[in-house]
C-alpha cells in the first residue's frame, strides 16, 4: 500500500513537471520507441503496458530516474558494483540459471548504453563506446562484437521483457559474476565492458578448417547437430592422445578422408557452419555430447565396436 501512494505522488509530481516545462507528453509514449535506455523497460510491442513500467517511464522521462528505484523496489540479491539492481531486471532463476531482462540489466553493467528494438525481426541491439550486441527472440545465442555466444534456452520472452541468462550477459560486457550459495546472492564487478571482438578472437586457421568439417558432416542438420561435430573436433584437440590443432585433428591418418581427399579446402561452408564453428570456439558444448571424442552415420563402426555411446543427434551417434 505504501508503495502504490508512493508511486502515486511519483506519478503526479512527474506530471505537474511535464506541465510546468511545457512538455508535449510524448515522453510518456510507448516505450518501445524511445532511445534512451533509461526509458526503455518492455521491448515487446503489446496493446497495453504494465502499469508500474509505464508510470515509471513518465518519471524516467522527467528526473532521469526510475520511479520503482526511487521507492527502493530493488533486487538486493543481485547486485553491480555492489548496488543492488532495479527491480525491473526481472531476475528469475531457473534450472541452476540466472535469467534477467537484458535492457535493464545492461543499462546496470553500463549506464550509457542505447537500446533498440526491431519490431519485424524480434531483434534487441545494445550499443555502448565499446560493444555492439544483438540479440533475436527464439535464436540460440547471442552476438557480441563479432563473437557467438551459446544460449542452449534461446533468448526468451517472460513479462514482455526480453530475457537471457546473466552470465553470457555478463561475459559480453567483460565483467564478473559471483554467486553464493548461502544468501544465494549473485554479485556482478564491472570490467573492460566490452568483450574482445570475434576478429582479435577466433583463430582463422581454426575457423577455416572447423566450419569446413561441419559442412561436410553435418551441413543438413540443426544448430546443435552441427555443434556437436564441432565439439568432438575440439574435444580431440584438448586430449592427449590427439593432435593439438583443428587441422592436426583432420589431417590424422585414417580419420577423416575429406581432408587427405582435398574435398574439405574446396568446399564453402554455409552461414550456419561459419556460426556453429564460432559458437563451438567460443565455449558452446552440446551437454549431451561434452566428452565425445567420435561419431558415426554407419550401424556397424569402428566406434561403435570399442567406445562408450553416449548420445545420438541428428544424422549421428556420439561415443566418448
């Protein structure tokens, strides 16, 4: 109750302020058109709009300062820098992950970052001095000054906010997360702000040869079906009993003929391998198959004889 006569008295002073400035009163428009971030809080267009956000953009437009942090509704088990963060972070945690509304929050890892939203295509882009993100509703990752970051739930939709987990989140800006366990806190210290760009990052060798093998085996299938070739490459790559680069990897003897038969280096790989390649370098593992080392199309092979199955995915079986 103290909080809705609050908000009230928010709302009417916010109001007389537009009145005495002259204003025209299209600060208090549909939010999904304005620029500034700080007034920026649904990202999907609707009929009508929640009834504490909309009040909060009237004040936002008018002090520069949400109305729902100036009544102290904040997320204390979620903090940046130490200050808890504005309820409308919409923190929610599900199946051991940290989800939040990525606006708000990236308006809390960097208070001068500019969102927009494109309506046709479902699409967030935040932009700060340093970094440049996007991220599409239904699309299994996020893209972050040219780097491929794995979100095996997809960016979602909850309360009409545009939701993604707060690590990848946090990895984007270049910040860092902590959680403990017993107050079940989640702190975020700021960093660069920016992650290091996808040209300074992904080998190019590496990327040549890995996009190129995903076409080969698995061009026909799903994201994750393209993945997990790529983890099993890679996989190779960090064992012992492998070579340690991608290409050492392909050129094994006995291994893969595509390779030694000159078909890899005149292939062109799709979009979509060049993306599964960059999600696989950037850390993104298929769980099902995160400690395969083969896989096979054929009922009756070598690694179907001698090693541990553990997961069929699309076209072909993975054994560790």
């Amino acid at each position: 109750m103290t909080r809705k006569l609050f908000s009230t008295a928010l709302m009417g002073f916010a109001l007389l302020l537009l009145m005495g400035a002259g204003a025209d009163g299209s600060a208090a428009g549909n939010p999904v058109n304005q620029t500034d971030t700080d007034q920026i809080y649904c990202l999907v267009e609707s009929d009508s709009q929640d009834e504490l956000t909309a009040r909060g953009t009237v004040v936002s437009a008018v002090t520069g300062t949400n109305a729902l942090a100036l009544a102290e509704d904040v997320d204390r088990q979620l903090t940046v820098n130490g200050e808890p963060v504005p309820s409308e972070v919409n923190r929610l945690h599900r199946n051991g992950t940290t989800y939040v509304a990525l606006v708000p929050m990236a308006q809390c890892l960097d208070t001068q970052a500019k969102a927009s939203w494109n309506a046709s295509t479902q699409t967030v882009t935040i932009t700060t001095s340093g970094l440049n993100l996007t991220a599409t509703v239904g699309q299994k990752y996020l893209v972050a000054n040219g780097r491929y970051l794995y979100l095996p739930e997809g960016v979602e939709v909850v309360d009409d906010r545009v939701t993604v987990p707060l690590s990848t989140l946090v990895e984007a800006f270049d910040a860092k997360l902590t959680w403990n366990a017993a107050t079940g806190t989640a702190a975020v210290t700021r960093g660069s702000g920016a992650i290091l760009s996808g040209n300074q990052y992904y080998n190019s060798n590496d990327l040549y040869w890995l996009s190129r093998v995903i076409y080969a085996e698995s061009g026909n299938q799903s994201l994750e079906g393209k993945m997990a070739v790529g983890n099993v490459i890679l996989n190779r790559v960090k064992s012992p009993i492998f070579p340690n680069t991608v290409e050492g990897v392909l050129s094994q003897k006995n291994q893969f003929t595509t390779y030694a038969s000159g078909a890899l280096s005149r292939c062109t790989p799709t979009e979509s391998c060049i993306i599964a390649a960059k999600l696989v370098m950037d850390g993104g593992v298929v769980d099902e198959v995160k400690n395969a080392l083969y896989f096979d199309s054929a009922a009756s092979s070598w690694a179907s004889r001698n090693r541990v199955y553990v997961a069929t995915i699309g076209n072909h079986r993975f054994f560790a």
